[in-house]
C-alpha cells in the first residue's frame, strides 16, 4: 500500500525483501528466510546474546537501549513464564517504518521473536500491532498461520524437541501504549497505564513473568545479524551504532519517502540528497530529527552523524527515526502548538506532571499563537516544560517537554513576533497549497 | 446480543493465546464494534459477562483507547491526521475541506448516516502525507482534489 522508494546510497538490511512478495512464506524462504533461527538452534543462548551484543544493535523504537544488553538481563531461570513481546504500536509522529516491515515482511519479525526467545529461554512469544494497522494484523496472522502450518512454530518446531508459540495482539488507539510498561498492561487487557520501576520487564513483565520487548524494526534487523555475523553488521554502522536504520523522511522534502541508511549517515546529506532538499526554492529552517518528542535542529546543526550518540552530542535524539523537516514558510509557534496538542491528547492523566502540564501548555500555546501571548508566557512555557522532566512513569511527559524547551530556546524570537496581538507573521492563505504532493 | 459466526470463531481463537481471559478485552472490543458499529450497553455487557469483568472494568478500557466509541458513528469513519507530518503538507486544508463538503465537525456524523468526520493523530502515513484513513483504509499522498474522488468514492 505505502509506496517504497530507493536511494543509491541505501543498504538495505531490514528493507532487503521489501517489494519481492516475501509475505508468502515460499517466497521468504527463498529469500534466506528462516534459515537465521535454524542456525540459531545449533548456538547456545548466551552466545545468541553475545553475537546481538557484539553487533552492536540498538534499540530501533527510540531509546537506544543495546539489544544484546537488555536481553542479558532476563534471568536464566524463573518460576513464571518467560515472553517475548515485540512493539509494534508504532504512533511516534513522524515514524512509519514498521509499517512497512510488517507490510512486506512479515516472517522477518516472526523470525526476530524466535530468536530471541531461543536466546531467553521462552516459549510464548506476542506481537502486538496498533488498531490503525489493521490490514498489517490479517496479513501477520497469515505469516503466523503458514509458519505454524509448516512446524515452523507450535511443538517440536524444526523438530528441535523445543515447543514455541507465537500470537499477534491488536491496539484501539493510544500512544502511550508504545512505552513497553503501558505495552505489557493493554496486552493484559487494561488501560495502558504505566509500571513504575524498577522491576524491570525483564525481571517482572507479561503476568509477572520476565519479558523482553523490543520494537519490530529491532526484532527484524536480528535474523541478518545471526546469518551475517556480528562484526559485518557492526561495521555498517558507527562504533557502538551497528547496523543501518530505517530513516522515515517527511515533511517539506522533494521526496519523502522511508530509506534504509547505514547508521551515522549524515543529516544534511540525509535531508538535500536523499530527501532531494526543499522544494519550490524554500529554505530548510529546522529538523525534528527522531519523531515529535526529539528536540528540534537548527539548519547549522545539521552537520552530523545520525547515530544514537553523536546525536545525543548535538542536544537531541535519534529517536524513532523520523525525520521531519519545515521550510522557513512554517510557523514554529504552530508547529510546537501542534505537538502540545498530540501530547494533551495522548496523556493518560495518570502522573499529574504531564496531565497538567501538557493541558497548560496547549491552552498557553494556542494563545499565544492567536496573538494573545504575554511576554511572561515565554519564560513560563519553559518553566513549565522543565518541571516536567523525569517527573513521570513513562517518558510521555518528558517527550512533550524536551521538543518545546527546545522550540523556546532556538526559537525564542519568532515567540516573540507573536506578542502584542500581533497577527501570526507566517498566516498566509495558501501557504501550505503550494508544496507539490507525491503523485 | 448476538455476534457473527466469524466474530464467536475469532472470540474462541483469541482466547486461547492468552493466560488470562482478560487479554483478549481490546482486541475483542474493536471486533465487536466493527460489527455493531458501535460499544452499545449491550456489547458491554456481554464482553464484561464473557470475560468475568465488571462492565465498569469494561467501560473503563473504552475510555482509553482512542479508536473504541461508545456512541454510533456513520458508516464510514473519515479521519483526517493533522499531526506534524500532515500539516507541513496540507492535513489542516483536508480537514477544513472534509468539514465544508460534508457540513459536519470533529467527531460529527451527517444526517443520512453514511461519514462519521474525525480528526487523528498520527496515523503512521508521515512520509506519505497528507494522509486519511477511511475506516481502516488508507488514502496517501492526498490533495483536495484527490479527496473528493475518495470521499465521492464512498458515496455509493
């Protein structure tokens, strides 16, 4: 359904089977479908775990959190049931690359769960797929019915003596169900409230029983790590940063479009090259370079490495790899209303930081916006944001404060124009018609 | 309250993929009101009564999930994201375009019963923006005039 696009300088690792009609599983065999997870089967776990490690795979959902490392922390053994949860509750604006994975290669994801749970020791595997994606759960739960048609999965799969299930799970809508505590409670069947920790998932997830989840983009880099090798997938990437990632280019580009890139590829050649640059003669004024919670660039910092780290360096995230980028005909006091917005909406209510904050944030922002802005209200909606960070459950609150402490800070003036009853500077009708749209 | 044979085979499915009865609540939801149209007080009680829940324990999930309604909808639901991605390419137009042509708000629903006008978050079409989603199917890469031939699509 969504349309794929190339670039010569993608390499394309998770993408490889994209558009070859791997959903059918003769196909995905064809194609060095799951021969990954048999080789596993002759590897011990911890060396499974070692090899992730090794290759320096990080998590692909946002938090960069090393595969390897967070499967090593499962206990080898336990009273309770161990699982394996993948996330695929992909709503981060500005991201749509599990989506395609889930599209066009379905087994892969399979196939990742599996080799997890061989590496931790679980039986029982769920991979959960937002209520949007509906047309990506019926095609999953066919790859599941053919794998377990061919005894793939079920007892005694590749007849290894080991018994192995896996379910797929649907969302109803709701961010913070991305955030793997609220994941593990709407799998249970509640409202996606998040778990304090520690316990980790790890140690106490799924029904109390140690869980590894790992985003769907993660779980489907993991058979080309166990058939390639560690040390290959770690040099396509950046020390620490192994692998490529799937980058989802949107907004004021000549050619948006999801691109697998080595990691560490360069921003700017990310946005003028691959992206074609800004159309109708526009100039690039900012970068959200990892979907709406990641702090927003300037155009001169765009000189960088998109890696987890070097990202980090320049004040903001790589994220979920969703790379939105604005002409200067937009509005930063818009924009940063707009992302307020999303994060009001999506607030559980439960830690009363972010329930509060975000709903005063919105309402300050909108004012502001409309011309009814004080100059107090600057310094406020900073105040405000920073008092919200780390001061709740999940990362919610923080991923609505980071991006607007970062929209004041770089963009402080442009608040200012806003003052006075000043019409917004950037309202002109017609504005938006004017960039071209994809065909 | 009676469901199709395909949801009851579905509903037995579901259930044995979990250890406890009450993981199969969200997906079972969604289910039922693709088929009903809607989470009437009859759905709830039966989804409470099969799952050994309270229908407050019931109401409560609804009220979370952002795609589960309590209240009928037309039969086809128009959802027009204006989040980030859409709205540096044009999300706001549709969604003022979707109110003019159907005379109809956020979360309103046209006399005769046939679109429901929503506006979503991010659906995950960013790079594919601006994006719809009809029910469950999604319209990309949309201009105003790609969504009249869309929405008159579903005139029929």
């Amino acid at each position: 359904m969504a349309s794929l696009v190339s670039h010569p300088d993608e390499v394309k690792v998770v993408s490889r089977r994209f558009g070859q009609g791997a959903t059918n599983i003769d196909r995905y065999l064809e194609l060095d479908g799951y021969k990954a997870v048999q080789k596993a089967f002759a590897m011990e776990p911890d060396a499974i775990i070692n090899e992730v490690k090794n290759s320096g795979l990080r998590g692909r959902g946002g938090a960069g959190f090393s595969t390897g490392m967070k499967w090593s922390f499962v206990p080898k053994q336990s009273a309770k049931p161990k699982y394996v949860l993948c996330n695929g509750d992909e709503s981060e604006p500005g991201t749509c690359k599990d989506r395609l994975i889930f599209e066009h290669d379905p087994h892969a994801v399979i196939e990742g769960v599996m080799i997890a749970a061989l590496a931790v020791g679980s039986q029982t595997g769920y991979i959960y797929i937002r209520g949007e994606y509906r047309y990506l759960s019926i095609i999953m739960q066919k790859a599941l019915a053919d794998a377990y048609a061919r005894g793939f999965l079920g007892k005694n799969i590749f007849g290894s003596g080991r018994d192995l299930d896996i379910y797929w799970h649907g969302g109803a809508g709701a961010y913070e169900v991305g955030e793997e505590s609220a994941l593990m409670e709407s799998l249970e069947g509640k409202r996606g409230i998040p778990r304090i920790r520690p316990p980790f998932p790890a140690v106490v997830g799924l029904w109390g029983g140690p869980t590894v989840i790992n985003n769907a983009e993660t779980l489907a880099s993991v058979p080309h790590i166990i058939l390639g090798g560690a040390e290959w997938y770690a040099k396509v990437g950046t020390p620490k940063n192994g692998g490529t990632r799937l980058f989802c280019l949107s907004g004021n580009l000549e050619k948006p479009g999801v691109y697998e890139l080595p990691m560490g590829y360069n921003l700017r050649k990310m946005i003028y090259e691959v992206g074609g640059g800004i159309p109708n003669g526009r100039e690039l004024k900012a970068v959200v370079p990892g979907g709406s919670s990641t702090p927003v660039l300037l155009p001169e910092e765009i000189d960088i490495s998109m890696d987890f780290d070097s990202v980090a360096k320049a004040g903001s995230m790589l994220g979920s790899g969703g790379v939105v980028v604005l002409d200067d005909t937009n509005c930063i006091v818009k924009f940063a209303l707009r992302t307020m917005k999303f994060y009001r909406h999506e607030s559980c209510g439960w830690c009363i930081p972010c329930r509060e904050g975000t709903d005063w944030l919105e309402k300050t922002l909108t004012r502001f916006h409309a011309g009814g802005g004080l100059k107090k209200d600057i310094d406020n909606i900073q105040y405000l944001s920073e008092n919200m960070l780390g001061r709740t459950f999940c990362p919610l609150g923080d991923a609505a404060a980071m991006p607007t402490i970062a929209f004041v800070k770089k963009f402080r003036k442009e608040f200012e124009d806003h003052l006075e009853g000043r019409p917004c500077p950037f309202e002109r009708a017609g504005a938006v018609e004017q960039l071209p749209v994809l065909a | 309250m009676k469901f199709s044979d395909e949801f009851e085979t579905r509903f037995t499915m579901m259930a044995r993929h979990y250890p406890t009865k009450r993981s199969v609540l969200v997906p079972a939801l969604l289910y039922a009101q693709d088929e009903i149209g809607y989470l009437s007080d009859e759905v709830i009680q039966e989804i409470a009564r099969r799952l050994e829940l309270t229908e407050l324990d019931v109401r409560n999930v609804i009220s979370y999930y952002s795609m589960l309604t309590t209240k009928p909808r037309g039969k086809y639901n128009v959802q027009v994201c204006t989040n980030i991605a859409c709205m540096l390419r044009g999300g706001e137009e549709l969604f003022a375009h979707c109110r003019k042509k159907l005379g109809i708000g956020h979360k309103q629903t046209t006399q005769d019963g046939r679109f429901t006008l929503e506006e979503v978050e991010c659906i995950g079409a960013c790079s594919w923006a601006p994006a719809i989603q009809v029910n469950y199917d999604f319209h990309e890469n949309l201009t105003v005039e790609k969504l009249d031939k869309v929405l008159d699509g579903y005139q029929k």
